[in-house]
C-alpha cells in the first residue's frame, strides 16, 4: 500500500494526540464528509458557515479511517471514540503544519499562479501542458483561499515531479502566508485588473496585494509577468525588491520573452506564433480566446523553467478544452435536427473577464437566423465603482456587435440604462426569473454566453438549460 502519509509523520507534522488504533497512514484527506474516500482522513475544520465537527459521523460512515478533531470539540464526540482519532488545538492550523511538512518533503519544481484573472485556467493548462514530463499534482477547483492550499499542498504525494497552485486573495496581505507554505520555484502573475475593486482604493494596490507571491519565491527562483499590462513596471520591481533572481515576461509585448507574435483565433481554438526565449514555435490550442492564448505562453514558459520538455508541453495545448464555468460549450438540441450553443462563464466575473467574454460571444458563429446572446449578471466587490464598471460593459458589447443583452441583478441595471435602444435587452431583478425566460426564449442556431459573479447564482441558468435541452449530436437523425 502506497500511504499519502503514514500516521506517525502526520500526528509528528501536526503535533497531535492520537485516540484509539489509527491505521497504519492514509490514502487522501478531506474536510468535506460528503466527498470522502475510504481510507481517507478527515479534517473537521470549523469554517464561516459550518463546523466539520458536526459531520464527523458522516465522514465515518462515508469511509474515513481517521478523524482529525480539535481538542476543545472532544467531549461532545463522545459517540465516535471507538473511531481513530488524532486530537490537535485547533485543526485549520494543523493542516497548514501538515501542508508546510509536505512541502518540505517534496523534490518536486512548483509553480504558483496568481493574477485578477485567469488563475484557474492557467493552473489546468499547467497541469495539463507538465503531464507529458511526469507526475503532476494541482488543486482541484478553485481551491485558491486560507484553507484551500494547505489542503492542496497537504495533498501532495510525496513522489510528485511537478505541483502548480492557485492563490487568490479578497484583500492585503492574504497572498503572503500561503506563498511562503508554497515557496513556488516559478511565480506566474497572469495580470492585473478591476477584480474586487471595492476592497482597495485602485489597481496599484491590487497590484501590490498579488505582489506578496514574490516573497515565497524560491532562492535562484523566477517569475513571469504579464508585459502588456500596465502594472508590469510596479511588478518587476517588486519582484526585484523581493529578491526573485529571475524575472520573465510574456504577451505581445516586443521585449516580451514568451512573445504572441501572431494570433488566429476561432470559436474553437486558435494558432499562435510564438517566440519562445527568441525560439519561433507555432502552437495549436484546442481553447479559444486570446487570453488564454497569452496565458498559455505564461504556462509554457513556466513549464520550460521547471525543467520539462517544452515540445511535449506545446502538442499538449492542442487537446486543452475550456473548465467548467469558465468558457466550456455545450451543444444543446432544440427540435429535432436543430441546436444552439451555450458557452458557460458561469463561474465568476470581474471587468476585465467579463470583456475576455464578449470577446469569445463576438467571435463564435451562429447557425442560419441565430442570435447571439449575451446573458449577464452583477459583478460583486465592486463597492464605489460598481455603477461605474457595469455601465462601462455596453462599449465591448457594441463593438462586440452584441444586439441581444439578457440581464439581471440589481447591478446590471447600470448596463441596461447604458444600451441604446438598437440593443434588445430583456431585464430580470432575480436570477432564476432570468433563468426561466432564457429558457422559453432560446432558439435554433442561437449563441448563448453566460457570466457573472458566482454570488450571483447563473450557474442556475447553465442547469436549467442542460436540464431542459438534450446534447445534440452531429449525428442526430433527420426527421
């Protein structure tokens, strides 16, 4: 049996207190009961919402082997002491205790991704580019916060070649703890924008926020910024403050090292011209979107960096597919030989995002009379500027040649009040009152597009038209 960890190195790592007869180690770790593997441990963190000590029973009965308490929650365990337990002062921190042992014990090259947009797609495409080169572990989701990347890093088999982790923040300073945990030999900002706006007074002090990656970075390390955003002067030199040994860059920027020298963009995906480190390269990628086309050099030249074998890692790009909520199309029949296609954006939504998705709306190509329809709503932590940044959404829309805006949130009624009247434009206060009419309203070669803040719910609007309209197939009979 291959452990993740044995008992002894964790109630070590952890400085715990075990109960009972703890199996030999583990194979997995969980703070969700509902997701447990057998032979999983499972962490009861307490969180905003919900204590983990209250499903630990569950956990149990769902195959943990091992529970992972804190000491002030024992006595009202009482129904579980026949089961192993290792008892700690407080169980957030002992993950991160356990998460900075697995650091320490691993000879693998780690990347750490930040950015105000992009983070998650990049890490997949990191995964998914580092695969050919060995063996590769990344956060599943977006497992970018105070708890989701000690859980990762804790994660880590210890024969792992490459990690690659997410780290997000909602304010200063909660970038700084969880990059010195990673300490990445690579740092990649993928850029700087509008992305809880209301949280800070303007972008020079999101900037500094995603700056705090820097401090991690491994003695000899590097980092790779984004060369056309205009924070990149403010990065570099913190980067250098930092004492980051290398610093890189990519985008279309004529001094950029991993440079888009030429982009041919599709609803499917795109080529690219490439300079690699002065090396020309011609890349397929199976995702569409200039963005991710740039942030695919920031992924190969991070994966270059890492030591793999950069010819494997660009061939990969052309089997890369879109993450869910974040671009993936789902083909859906309507009538018998008809359909229409759904981009989801579904996850979350800041402006600069909410434009890389119009950006995809205008370039996809309806059927015969179909629309296309972009389907919006709020975009959260905007404080001050909101009215400001959602009335500013009607300028890519028009150049976009968007004439149909489907809206909701009391946010978007900036948008609305923005659009002229060549734009029709169907209004709803409630999401799901959205939902049902995007629903009704659909029709046959339409180009639907879906974003917004994940606070806002339009994953609803996702389901309910994968619940309602089937895939459709190519090859679907004929009536």
């Amino acid at each position: 049996m291959t452990w993740l960890w044995t008992t002894d190195e964790m109630i070590a790592a952890m400085a715990g207190r075990p109960i009972g007869m703890p199996p030999q180690g583990i194979t997995g770790i969980s703070i969700d009961s509902r997701s447990i593997s057998k032979g999983d441990a499972f962490f009861a963190i307490k969180g905003d919402r919900v204590d983990g000590h209250t499903f630990a029973g569950l956990a149990v009965a769902n195959g943990a082997t091992v529970l992972v308490v804190a000491e002030g929650r024992l006595a009202g365990l009482g129904h579980l002491l026949t089961t192993p337990m290792i008892v700690v002062n407080d169980v957030l921190e002992a993950l991160r205790r356990l998460a900075v042992a697995s650091r320490a014990r691993s000879q693998a090259k780690i990347i750490a991704v930040t950015g105000s947009v992009g983070k998650t797609t990049t890490k997949e495409m990191l995964r998914h580019v580092l695969e050919p080169s060995g063996k590769v572990h990344a956060a599943v989701a977006s497992f970018n916060n105070h708890w989701g990347v000690p859980l990762t890093l804790a994660r880590m088999p210890a024969d792992t070649d490459f990690g690659v982790f997410e780290i997000g923040m909602n304010h200063p300073g909660e970038i700084r703890p969880l990059v010195k945990m990673v300490r990445p030999h690579v740092a990649i900002v993928t850029t700087i924008a509008a992305a809880h706006l209301g949280n800070f007074s303007g972008l020079e002090e999101i900037a500094a926020a995603k700056a705090e990656i820097f401090e991690g970075v491994e003695p000899d390390g590097h980092a790779i910024l984004n060369r056309d955003n205009e924070q990149y002067d403010f990065l570099e030199a913190a980067a250098h403050a930092a004492g980051v040994a290398h610093v890189h860059s990519f985008g279309q920027h004529a001094k950029a090292d991993f440079q888009l020298a030429d982009f041919d963009g599709t609803a499917e995906g795109s080529t690219v011209l490439a300079s690699l480190d002065g090396e020309p390269m011609e890349i397929v990628i199976g995702a569409p979107g200039r963005h991710i086309a740039e942030n695919a050099l920031a992924a190969l030249g991070a994966a270059q960096l890492a030591g793999a074998d950069l010819a494997e890692a660009a061939l990969a790009l052309q089997d890369l597919k879109p993450v869910k909520g974040r671009g993936q199309r789902h083909k859906l029949a309507i009538g018998h030989d008809s359909f229409f296609t759904l981009i989801d954006e579904s996850y979350n939504a800041n402006p600069a995002s909410m434009r890389a998705a119009v950006a995809l709306l205008s370039a996809a190509q309806p059927e015969g009379e179909g629309r296309r329809i972009a389907i919006l709503g709020d975009m959260l932590e905007m404080g001050e500027f909101a009215e400001q940044v959602h009335a500013d959404l009607a300028s890519p829309l028009l150049a976009g040649g968007i004439e149909h805006v489907w809206l909701a949130g009391p946010e978007m009624m900036h948008l609305r009040e923005s659009l002229p009247p060549t734009i029709s434009v169907e209004y709803r206060l409630a999401t799901e009152d959205l939902a049902d009419f995007v629903v009704r309203a659909v029709g046959p070669g339409d180009v639907l597009m879906v974003k917004s803040s994940l606070g806002i719910g339009f994953g609803k609007i996702v389901a309910a038209l994968l619940d309602k309209y089937p895939a459709f197939l190519d090859t679907q009979p004929q009536p």
